[in-house]
C-alpha cells in the first residue's frame, strides 16, 4: 500500500465482489436505514471576481500561470474531481470517478456560473454527478444549494437574508432541475432569525460545525414528559444524528437559547415550526483540512471508522465537511484519495456512502437541538470576524482589523441609502419592487433581450418606455451591487486593502453610480466620510476613503473608456471578417462586435496610412447588454507607431458634423506630421486622449504581444545566429565539462526553442499530412536530442498546449476510424507522444487518457474480441491497446486475453 493519493487497485482483481452489492430488500441500507452511512460534504466557493463593469474577470498575476484564480483553482481542483483517477501500482489508469456523483457537495452560484461559461464538460459533469446520485439515492441528489454570493447572514437585514435565499435556490432549480433540500450558510454563520427565513423558504436542512449547538434532548414522548437538555456547548454534540431544531418564540437573535433552562409549557413543541440540522465530526473535518489523512484513502478510511460508535445503534451517520477546494488545490492529488475511498476502501467495510438528504429520508430526527445565539465555523467570537477587530485572521501578524466594524458601518449605511431610492423609484416602474427584485435572479442566469423584456412586462405597472426600461434595469443592478457588496470576503483577512476588500468596494462604488443615474442623488461624499474611519495597515492608503480613490475610482469604466478600447483594438482587428448587422435605427450596414458585456455597432469606419502614421475614425454605437445604455460616439485614434497611441471620443452629433470632421482628420494626416494631427485631434474632438495604458487590460497585453512580436521576431534569429556561429566552441565546452558562458548558453536555450516553436507551428498545420507531418516529428526529435546534449531547457508554454493538443487531436481522429488500418496512424502518434517527453515541456496526457478510456470499454476492447481470430486486424488491435499503455491506461487484462 503506497502513502501517496494515488493508492493503487490491483488490475487484476475486482474493486468489490459482487456479493458485496447482493442485499435483499429488507436489508438494503438505500431503502432501510440499517449501518454505517459516510458522508463526504466539500463546500465548492469562489467569490465574485468580475469587474462590475465589465462583467469578466481580468488577469490576477498572483495566479500565474494561470489567467485568475478561478482558472487556478478549476484545474487544480474542479476538473481532477469530475475526473478524478485510480491508479494500479504501475500508476496505470484504472477507472475515472466522477466525485460529484458520491460526495455531498455545495457550488456557489458565482462559482457555478463561472463554470458555466468557462468549461462546459465539467460543468455539465456536476450536473450529471447529481442526476445519477439522485438515482441511486431515491431521489435525493447530492447537491444543496448555496445562499447566492456568500453573505453573513445573521449580519444582513431580514430582506436580504430571503433574497440571498430565493436566489440561491432558484439558481439551483435552473441548473439541476429540482428544488434544493438543504442550503450552505456562508461560513455556517447562523442565528434564529436566518432559521426562521430558511424555514419560509421550504429548506428542510442545513449544516452546522458541532461547536454552534448549545444543547440537545431526545424528542418528546407521546405522554407529553419532556426529556432533560444535555449541555453540549463545548462541541460535545453527538453528530451521528441528525437533529430536529423549534423555532421557539423565547428563541430570537436578541436572546440567547439558554435564557431559561427550566422545562416550562414554552418547551412545547407541537405545532412549532422547525427545521432539520446535521452537525458534522469536527475532529476528522479538521484532520481533512489541517493534517497529511487525505493523502491515503486507507488512513482516511482508517480516520472515519474511528468514528463508528459501537454502541449497537440501527444505524449512524459518519459526515465530514470541509472547503471542496481542499482537494486538489490545497492539497494536491487528494482528489485520487477520495475517489478510491468512495468506490473500494468505504464499500469495504460495508458503509454506505450517501448523503444528507437521503440520509434524513430513511432516519428522521429523533433529537431536539438548541443553537448558540449567533455563530459561524471559522470565529471563535460569533460573527465578530466579519465586523470587528477580534483577532480571527490575522495570521498572528502585528496588524489590526480595526477597520472591519466602520466597514461594515459604510456599506449598512449605504445599502440603507440605497432602499430609499430603490423604493422610490422603483415603485413608479414595477408594481412590487421587492418582489422584481427577488425575481431578478431570472434576469441574471438569463440576460437574452427576449428574456430581459418577458421579466420587465411581468413586474412593470405600466408599458415601460426605453428610458424606463433603462432605469428599471439599473435599479435591479443598483440592488444586485448592493447585495454583492456584502460578500463575506471583504472581511475574511487581515486588511482592507487587500484584493477581496477592494472587490466589495467596486460593487459600492458601482451601486452608487446607479443610483446617481437614476435619482441624480449622490451618495458618494457620505459614504468616504464612513470609509475614513476605517483605518488601513498599509501607510499607502491609510484609510479606507483612500483606498477607495486610489483602488476603486481609478478601475471606473463609462461609455468613452470601452470606444477607446474598441478604436485601439481596430487597427490590429480584420474589418473584413466581421458580421455585417443592418441597423434598424440607423438605416446603415454595421459590424456588430462583442466587447465584454457591451455590444458594439460600427456604423462606420474607415481608416488610413501616412507613412510611420496611421489614423481611423469611426462612427460606433454602444449598447450595455446588462442595463441597455447605449450611446452614440465618433472616436478617432492615431497610432505614431510602436507603443504610441492617441485617441479621441466625443459624442455623435449628426451625419453632416461627421463627415466634416472626418475629412479634416484625415487632411490633417497628408501632413505626415504627429504633432499637427493630433492638434487636430484634440481642436475637433476635446482635450482628453486615450492611450495603450487606458485599454483593458486583457487586450493591452494582446497588443503589447503582437507590438512586440516583429523585435522578439528579429532576436531570435540573432540568437540563432550566434547558437549557430558558436556551436563548436559550446560543444567544446561541454566535452572538456567546463561550465558554458551564460551568453553562449542563453543563446543555445533561445535559439532551439525558436526552432522547435516554429516546427511545431508548421506541425499544427501539416498533421492530416502523413510525409509532412513524420518529418516535423523527426525535426522534433532532433531537438530533443540537441537541447539534451547541450543541457538546455525549452521554454515555450505555447508550445507545450500545441503538442497536447495534437496529441489529443490525432487520437480522436484514430479512435474515430478505428474500423480501418490505422497502424501507421498509430505509430506516428506513439512517436508524438514521445517526443513530447523527450522535449521535456511538461506536456500533460491527461484529456488523451479521459479520452482513451471513455472508448475502452464500449469502442476498444469489443473491437479486439470482434478481431481475435483475424490475425492481421488482431495485430492491429494490439497496437491500439499498447498505445493505451503508453497513455499509462491498464490494458494489460485485455493483452492477455489477445496473447
């Protein structure tokens, strides 16, 4: 038994004989509660990293090399778990698990949409995870819902709480196709009140830490005794059980659960409202997240049979909780752990693996339980982590976070600010605001024109006008902000400062921007008077007011910004091959062209050349896919060349302005002087310019790459040069085993990486070509073998996706016409793969091993047995099955057979 996560099946032998899965009716513990159930819950989470303006996610640095943390994290984690591998002792693919379909899991709805648009084949993965959990499981999926974007809900007001709520279920229902049984509180964080909303909401249960419960007794019996309360305040709760909670009127935010513990006619519970509560095993959580036990699904095993109370009980429950990102990202591998776990090491020791849900179906609650007054799994002070300065996430550095109360002061007073305006408003566009509010989740997984227009006919008081429309829309963005504004995040760490604290203040500034739109109101100077209180760690910044003008203001986007954005861009983007749009409005032929979340209408363009200079000038229309804004704008941009840009935007004033205007920017271009044309610029269209540095910035690096490409170009080819010049001399070198020059070196290193990104450019291009592409590959080889003599190692990332992209290419093209002879085929991509190793990029097999291994069962392994006694076709066969070797699948059974 090896100690990594990638404990080994034995190919030979059966993951579980069927014996184990031969239960009579009356002992089944899917239909009767009889055993040891596990439950494994991961709470999947990402807060909301869009730019408000935007509605994307821009590059985080700190995720290199990947584009944001979400894209980290996905493939670190989201991705392994819907493919999550077991491995024999040869580290051979035996069986892919889906983790989604045996773990309890919870994904947060921003996270969920990321997903959505980011890869659909995990994201349709999870769904189908709980659809077949749901089946073996009688109807009760895997997945609880999330209230939506993470609030603490015992600090938000009574409205919001049933907002976050309705949102997060309908979110749920929209993508799983049913009602959520259970909910994850943000952060567990719990009081009477936000059970009681929970309960008007038809949540049947929820997850709490064992530290939240205060007490518990075993339910009333039919004589009406009541049975004496057990303290458990100090995590002393029995969490194999699960627990029924009253919502008693002595039980409110205001008081604590033990203001009288003498048993009086208020501990009647008949005809009270409750809800159901698991508490899971703090102990083996907390082993999960904080010690080596998921490393080995024996230990991990091991870990929770520890657990198992041997006192005899019908059945128990075994729930273990944890953050989902725990494996895979914070724990690298684990997700191989829980897969063995879920379908050899669990079913070995005859437990059941399920989940809450079902869980409650087949043993409801024979236990009452009492809450602490307010409480949360990660502070040891109720709430206090996300409103005052109690000492839970300072990592025991010296700073404070004394900022956290007047924070969470700021935006209460704003969200305060902003119920006044969005009742006054909105009373005179929709004939319940509250209620479009609550609805408007249909908007957000939903934002299609015909969809947008169905929602506002539904809640409109009367035939809304454009303008109205427009209004009514961002009133329900204004709320949207506001509600984004509280995401726990902002307050989880040590500083205000920090990107999750600069998050929430985006969406306040964006809120307060809506409302200035619609009511003309300007909340802005009242709520930095707020901010200031909010003293910073950073002597940068000093307060939060500060960080708001130096982090928050400097990130706005209006109108002119995304015109700059799109003129820049145009020089280096082929007019010809965009979709031509008649404008119903204008009357004009226009190119429709998506920049984040607003679509653009080039109503005309035309640029031109002067030597050094180029210049266009454009007519564009901007429509807000979110709010509907539109406006109409002539910009003009010259381009001196290399990193120089100016660009000017004012508003559209009519045909006969702009054509005069056009004709004297580009009389003013003949000059072939930068100077006068862009005097020009600035007398025609204004004093404010936009530059390189002004685009956002995903397309400001895709320019700097291609400003960039012809110098790096022209520097590879002198390295080349001098690699070449110089071979002899860095051979000598390396015979004589004197350390090379690094000049020489680094010279050797550029020059074969050139090489070998330029071959595999015109690999990419020839693959359909046998000859052609059997000698890029040989090229490759070539390669290989210089960079390892010379000791040189190739850095091309780019290089690195093209060779696992054509890798997975040509074997779905074999396995599409594995009918035929494809013996060279076979070949030939046994040698890519090869090369791939000995060119040493890191190359990653894995979506060629999930593609393989999908086929073997159903496509491969019939096809061999259909062939045995065809000697040629079974030669064939042979190969195809020793290329699964060399993706490191276990085929070994098969070969024997064919042997």
């Amino acid at each position: 038994m090896t100690s990594a996560a990638e404990t080994p099946v034995s190919s030979g032998s059966k993951l579980q004989s069927n014996q184990d899965f031969q239960h009579t009716l009356n002992n089944d513990p899917l239909t009767q509660s009889q055993g040891v159930y596990v439950t494994v819950h991961g709470h999947f989470y990402q807060p909301p990293r869009e730019n408000p303006y935007l509605d994307a996610i821009e590059r985080q640095p700190s995720a290199a090399p990947f584009h944001d943390w979400n894209e980290r994290i996905h493939w670190e984690c989201y991705r392994p778990n819907a493919f999550a591998r077991v491995l024999n002792d040869r580290n051979e693919l035996v069986g892919i698990v889906n983790n989604y379909e045996y773990m309890s899991f919870n994904i947060g709805p921003t996270l969920m949409s990321w997903l959505e648009r980011y890869d659909m084949e995990v994201y349709e993965r999870i769904l189908e995870a709980d659809a077949k959990s749901s089946q073996r499981l009688h109807g009760h999926g895997n997945a609880i819902a999330q209230v939506y974007n993470h609030i603490i809900m015992p600090l938000a007001n009574e409205r919001d709480k049933h907002t976050q709520i309705r949102w997060g279920k309908e979110d749920f229902k929209s993508r799983f196709g049913r009602d959520p049984e259970g909910i994850w509180l943000a952060e567990t964080a719990v009081d009477y009140a936000t059970l009681q909303a929970l309960v008007d909401e038809d949540i049947r249960f929820i997850v709490l830490a064992p530290s939240q419960a205060q007490r518990c007794r075993p339910l009333g019996t039919q004589d009406d005794s009541q049975p004496q309360w057990h303290e458990v305040g100090g995590s002393q709760i029995d969490p194999t059980r699960p627990y029924r909670c009253y919502l008693k009127p002595s039980l409110s935010i205001a008081s604590s659960p033990l203001s009288s513990t003498n048993v009086t006619n208020s501990d009647k519970t008949e005809g009270l409202p409750y809800i159901d509560i698991f508490f899971y095993d703090g102990p083996i959580s907390r082993d999960m997240g904080f010690s080596d036990v998921v490393y080995n699904s024996h230990h991990f095993a091991g870990r929770v049979g520890a657990a198992v109370r041997g006192d005899h009980r019908p059945a128990q429950l075994i729930s273990v909780a944890t953050d989902g990102e725990t494996f895979g990202h914070h724990k690298k591998g684990t997700e191989k752990t829980l897969a063995y776990a879920f379908i050899d090491e669990f079913p070995r020791h005859g437990w059941t693996v399920t989940n809450f849900a079902h869980y409650l179906s087949l043993n409801p609650p024979s236990w009452e339980v009492e809450l602490k007054s307010i409480t949360a799994w990660s502070c040891a002070h109720g709430v206090d982590r996300w409103q005052d300065d109690c000492g839970c996430g300072g990592e025991g550095g010296v700073w404070h976070q004394q900022w956290r109360r007047p924070l969470r002061n700021a935006l209460n007073w704003l969200r305060d600010q902003l119920i006044e305006v969005y009742e006054e408003c909105g009373s005179k566009l929709f004939r319940d605001p509250w209620l479009a509010r609550d609805e408007y989740i249909q908007v957000l997984r939903d934002r299609s024109p015909a969809n947008v227009t169905r929602f506002l006919s539904q809640h409109q008081t009367h035939k809304l006008t454009a303008t109205e429309q427009i209004d009514a829309l961002r009133l329900l963005e204004m709320q949207r902000h506001a509600l984004f504004m509280f995401t726990s995040c902002g307050w989880f760490f040590e500083e205000i400062s920090r990107p999750e604290g600069t998050q929430i203040l985006r969406y306040a500034s964006r809120a307060l921007e809506l409302a200035g739109d619609v009511a003309g109101i300007q909340l802005e100077k009242g709520f930095l008077k707020h901010l200031g209180l909010a003293p910073s760690n950073v002597e940068q910044f000093k307060h939060g007011a500060e960080i708001y003008r130096q982090l928050v203001l400097t990130a706005q986007i209006g109108f002119k910004q995304v015109a700059s954005h799109y003129a820049i861009t145009s020089l280096f983007n082929n007019h010809n091959n965009a979709p031509a749009v008649q404008n119903g409005d204008e009357h004009l032929k226009a190119y429709q062209k998506r920049v984040y979340c607003y679509t653009a209408h080039e109503l005309d363009y035309q640029m031109q050349r002067m030597g050094a200079l180029s210049m266009a000038v454009g007519q564009l229309k901007l429509v807000s896919e979110i709010t509907w804004e539109s406006e109409n704008l002539v910009f003009a941009v010259l381009h001196l060349g290399g990193w120089d840009f100016h660009c000017c935007i004012q508003p559209f004033t009519g045909r006969r302005d702009y054509t005069h205007l056009k004709e004297k920017l580009f009389a003013s271009l003949q000059r072939a002087s930068a100077a006068h044309a862009i005097l020009v610029m600035t007398q025609l269209l204004g004093d404010e310019a936009f530059s390189l540095q002004n685009l956002f910035a995903e397309e400001r690096h895709r320019i700097m790459r291609l400003l960039s490409q012809e110098t790096l170009t022209r520097l590879d080819q002198l390295y080349t040069q001098a690699y070449r010049e110089n071979y002899g001399v860095i051979m000598a070198f390396h015979r004589d085993e004197l350390e090379v020059p690094q000049e020489l070196q680094v010279a050797a290193e550029i020059a074969l990486s050139y090489r070998c990104m330029m071959t595999l450019k015109s690999l990419d291009q020839d693959i359909a070509e046998p000859q052609l592409s059997w000698n890029h590959i040989l090229e490759l080889e070539a390669i290989a073998t210089e960079a390892k003599n010379l000791r040189c190692q190739l850095n091309i990332p780019e290089g690195k996706q093209i060779l696992e992209q054509l890798i997975v290419r040509s074997l779905g093209q074999l396995l599409h016409d594995a009918n035929g002879s494809f013996g060279t085929d076979i070949q030939r991509l046994e040698k890519l793969i090869d090369v791939g190793y000995q060119l040493n990029l890191g190359i990653s097999l894995e979506k060629s091993q999930e593609l393989y291994f999908s086929c073997l069962h159903h496509h491969i392994i019939p096809l061999c047995l259909s062939n045995f006694n065809n000697p040629a076709e079974a030669n064939q066969c042979s190969q195809l099955l020793k290329l699964g070797q060399k993706l490191a699948v276990d085929v070994s059974m098969i070969l024997k057979k064919l042997a």
